[in-house]
C-alpha cells in the first residue's frame, strides 16, 4: 500500500510540475491593430507582467483596461499628510475593471493602474493598485498603444509620480 502511495504522490508532483511549466511557457500576448491583448493566468503578477511587456515591445506610453479573477490585489489610498500610500488587501474577488496607463521614469516602465473590485457578497473596493495576482481563471488586458513617448516625474510637494505632457508643437 505505501508503494502505491509513493507512486501517486510522484504522479501527482511530476502533473503539477508539468502543469506549471506549460503555463510558463504559455504565449501571454498578442499584437492587435491597436496595441496588445494580454490573457494572463493563475499565480501571474499582473504589474510585472504589463511592465515586461512594456520593456520587451517597448512600448513608448499606452493605457489599458481589464477584467477578471484575482487571488489578492492590495489597493493603496494616497495620505498626502504622509505622502505615502495606506495598502489594504482583499483575497478572492472579482475584478470589475482595471484601467491603467504605461510610461516611463528613470528606472524603466512606470505603470500607474487603478481598478474596482468585488468579493462574493457583491461588495466593492477600488483605488490605486498596489500589486495584483490572478486567481483562477484569467485576467484580460486590452492594450492601446500611443505614438509618443510620455514620462512620470516625482512631484513636490506631494511626492506624487505625475504624468509629465510634452505640449510643444
């Protein structure tokens, strides 16, 4: 009998292994006319990965919307007393929508993203996102692509990252 076991828990560990590297593997995005559709996965890091897609396309500025499940996603409310964010996490919940902007600071990609989410009672949370993972199922992010590059800039006396507008002509 514990042979048996033994077998099904390397059967299992080998499945889940597999499983796991089909999924790292698996194509994230395509290009569309307009920009990028990204179907992202369970466990994937959604900021890292629209960041990464930013580096790799080198995408100069977009913005973009998206809608799915998440594991966790930790919004952050602006203390501009403080000049820092106050972080609160909801596990579990539905994202109703998620709308962002990609840009560029000196360390790279600069992805500022806000969304509304909702937990099985139907109650709603939102604001500025901090981090978000998928949860089972998928997320689904609809990139548009801008033709000029745009920059964010730290801002006093807020200490606030502003979206900086070239506005010669």
């Amino acid at each position: 009998m514990n042979i048996l076991k033994n077998i099904i828990t390397v059967l299992i560990f080998v499945l889940m292994n597999t499983i796991d590297a089909q999924q790292k593997d698996q194509c994230r995005y395509i290009k569309t006319p307009t920009g990028y559709l990204m179907v992202l996965r369970q466990g994937d890091d959604v900021l890292a990965h629209i960041e990464n897609m930013a580096k790799t396309e080198n995408i100069l500025s977009a913005s973009f919307t998206g809608i799915g499940f998440a594991s966790d996603v930790t919004f952050g409310f602006y203390d501009f007393q403080a000049k820092k964010f106050n972080p609160k996490t909801f596990s579990k919940v539905e994202m109703g929508s998620l709308t962002g902007s990609i840009a560029w600071n000196e360390r790279g990609p600069s992805i500022h993203v806000h969304g509304i989410a909702a937990d099985d009672q139907f109650n709603a949370y939102g604001g500025h996102i901090l981090s978000l993972h998928v949860g089972t199922g998928s997320i689904e992010i609809y990139v548009t692509v801008n033709d000029q590059k745009l920059e964010r800039k730290i801002e006093q006396p807020l200490n606030a990252n502003v979206l900086q507008l070239n506005c010669k002509k």
